[in-house]
C-alpha cells in the first residue's frame, strides 16, 4: 500500500505542480501534505471497498458456527467477490466510473470535476449505481 501512495503522491506532484506552481511557496510541506491527503483517500478508498464487500456479503450470509478461516466461509467470500465483480460490470460505463471512483475515495466534487458533471448529476448516479448493484446482486443470487 505505500508503493502505490507513493505512486499517486508522484503523479499528483507531476500533474498539479504545474498548475500551482506560482501559489507554492514551501515545496516541501506542499509535497508532505499532498502525500498525507493520498494517503487519507486510500485509506477511505479501502475502507469504501470493505463497506461494500461487507454490505453484499450479508445478503448472503454464511452461518457463524463456522471458523473465519473455513473453507466454506472462504468459498462463500470468493462468491460474494464474483458476483460483485460480475454486477459492476454490467452497470453502464458512466456509472461504473463513478462506483469505481467512489471506491478509490474521491469525493462528490471531486468525482463531478473529474467526469465534467455536476456534483448534483455525480449524487445521482452514485444512487443509481447502488440500485442497480442491488437488483444485479439479487438477480445473480436468484439464478444460483
């Protein structure tokens, strides 16, 4: 995980220094917190995902008189995880950039600058995203 903060904190330093460069006056307690900030949205990115894992994994609960390592909650977890996969990928390209960008912690406006939409607009999709992964989810568990 710190590769890929230190990663992003690079190519967010490439990309935004140019635009900033005249209002930086002290590079390097702008690069710290540019780096503390990457980190802050990994963290919500990874929390995010967590969420949503364990929001779709209590649909289908597996019983709790099995251990955490069992075979059968692990084949369960591995379940849940395909079908998820399986729901984003059959949202409609503009909401499954939204879900995927909400899961990497950026924010409403954050989300309505980078797609060229309104924060309202990035609001909205992100409720129509989580419907339709529900009826997806529900529609998948039906079938198996």
């Amino acid at each position: 995980m710190a590769e890929d903060v230190i990663q992003d904190a690079a190519l967010h330093a490439c990309v935004k220094y140019q635009s900033a460069e005249n209002s930086i006056h002290n590079v390097d307690a702008w690069l710290s917190k540019l780096a503390f900030n990457i980190f802050i949205q990994h963290q919500r990115k990874k929390k995010r995902y967590e969420q949503v894992l364990k929001t779709y994994s209590e649909t289908w609960p597996v019983s709790q008189y099995y251990s955490t390592n069992s075979p059968l909650k692990i084949t369960e977890k591995d379940r849940n995880t395909h079908r998820l996969s399986h729901a984003l990928a059959k949202l409609p390209q503009p909401l499954r950039q939204i879900v995927q960008l909400s899961l990497q912690g950026f924010s409403y406006l954050d989300m309505s600058e980078i797609l060229g939409i309104s924060e309202m607009n990035a609001r909205k999709k992100m409720q129509l995203a989580k419907c339709k992964l529900r009826l997806s989810m529900n529609d998948i568990s039906n079938r198996s």
